[in-house]
C-alpha cells in the first residue's frame, strides 16, 4: 500500500495512535470502495463519518431531493439546498469536510439490477434507506456479490442496527430476520422519527463500517441492536442464518 503523507498522518493522528488500529488501518480505509444507498437522516452520519476518518471512494446514491422537512434531522444539509440532489448536496458536504477522499453522488433510483453492479466494484455496502422493497434489493446484491451489508433503520423513536456477511459460513442475511413484509409498512414521513435517533444509528454503522474495512474488532454479524430511544435502552438479539432463506437458504 501506498505510504501516508505527513499530512494525512496528522489528520488521522488520533486513529493512528490506537494500536489495534495504527497506520495499517488507516491504509485500508484509504483504499477502500464503499456503497451508501440513501442520503437522508442515516445517510448523511455515515457518509459524513466515513468521509472524516478517511474513506478512499464512498458512492451515495438517491434520486431524493432536498425539502425543508429533511432539515429536522438530515444534518448535511441547509435551506440553501432545498430542491437540491440530496446525493449531490451530501458529496459536496462530505468532500468538503475531507478533500483527500472521492465521494461520488449517483442522482439514480437504486434498482436491483444497478444494484448488483454497484456491489460487486464495492468492499462494502451500508443500507440507509427507508423502505423493504429497498432492503431487500440491496440484501440481494450483497449476497451475490459476497459483500459485507451494515444495515440501519429508524422511525419514531426506534432504531435498529446490524451486520449481514453471507460471505462467513453460516452468517445470516437480511432476509433471515425479515421475511417479505409486502406493502404493510410506515415510512418517516407516516409515523415520525425524532431527530437524534438517525444520527445514532448512522454513527454505529459508521463504526461497524470502519472495523470491517480496517480489520479490527468484532462485528455485529449475526446480531441485531436495537434501540428504544425514549428510555435510552439497547438490546441485543442473536440472528441465525435461516435454511429456507428465499436468498441465502439451502
């Protein structure tokens, strides 16, 4: 791998200093590929968190724009970019934040078939959207693929939180937790979602995220965290890998 610059040595000093993480990390990250699908509550933490600690090219595809409603809790925009691609407007917060990493919007729909490329060229895909139909395409790709997936969700004051590796032996995917749930399903925009809420679970897939890039700690492949954000109050599940899974079965 290419050495770091002494400035990018000084600019991720305090990753760098962590001896579990140290230069080698840092120089997985910087060449590292990733996939965000979404740009809204969870979208903008993880591509902004990614974007900081040093991601070498991060793809963020939505064919949403910007509305003053967003501004609530989609903390990468402004009123100056209502009517604004949100791919595009998140890409120009994110590089500005850190101009030695690409972030490359995609103004698209993310359909299966686009989807399935996209994995394939990334080492890692992070789910921030907000509707089944979604999820479960991009769980699609990622197991065709062999593709990490760090999954996120939240609405009212509920969040959820977990990691899909088809690619380790008897790892679930994320159709094992969620059969087809059909159209039965409430967006944001139905039921709220509070503010803070998206920004902590776009953080902890940011996290899971970056230990799965740089090689350190343990993930949370096969378990699921979720959060009750009104008592402040985590759990954790265990998901196995389901033998009559439609996608990752036997």
């Amino acid at each position: 791998m290419d050495p770091l610059s002494d400035r990018d040595l000084e600019r991720y000093s305090r990753q760098i200093l962590m001896p579990e993480f140290d230069v080698a990390g840092q120089q997985s990250l910087a060449h590292s590929r990733v996939l965000v699908v979404g740009a809204g509550g969870l979208g903008c933490p993880v591509v902004l968190y990614l974007a900081a600690a040093g991601v070498g090219h991060i793809e963020v595809v939505d064919d949403d724009h910007v509305e003053l409603a967003n501004l609530q809790r989609q903390i990468a925009f402004t009123e100056a970019d209502i009517g604004r691609s949100k791919a595009e407007a998140l890409a120009e917060r994110a590089m500005a934040l850190n101009p030695g990493v690409t972030v490359e919007p995609i103004q698209s729909r993310a359909r299966q078939r686009w989807l399935s490329r996209a994995a394939t060229r990334n080492h890692l895909v992070l789910d921030a959207t907000d509707n089944f139909q979604t999820r479960f395409a991009v769980n699609q790709a990622c197991v065709d693929a062999s593709v990490p997936l760090v999954s996120g969700a939240a609405i009212r004051a509920e969040g959820q939180v977990a990691v899909f590796d088809s690619g380790r032996t008897g790892a679930p995917c994320y159709q094992c937790l969620y059969a087809d749930v059909g159209e039965a399903t409430l967006s944001c925009s139905e039921a709220g979602v509070i503010g803070p809420l998206v920004g902590m679970i776009g953080a902890a897939q940011a996290m899971e995220a970056i230990k799965l890039l740089a090689g350190v700690g343990e993930s949370l492949t096969g378990r699921l965290l979720l959060l009750d954000a009104w008592r402040m109050q985590w759990r954790e599940m265990r998901v196995p890998r389901d033998p009559a899974c439609p996608i990752c079965g036997d």
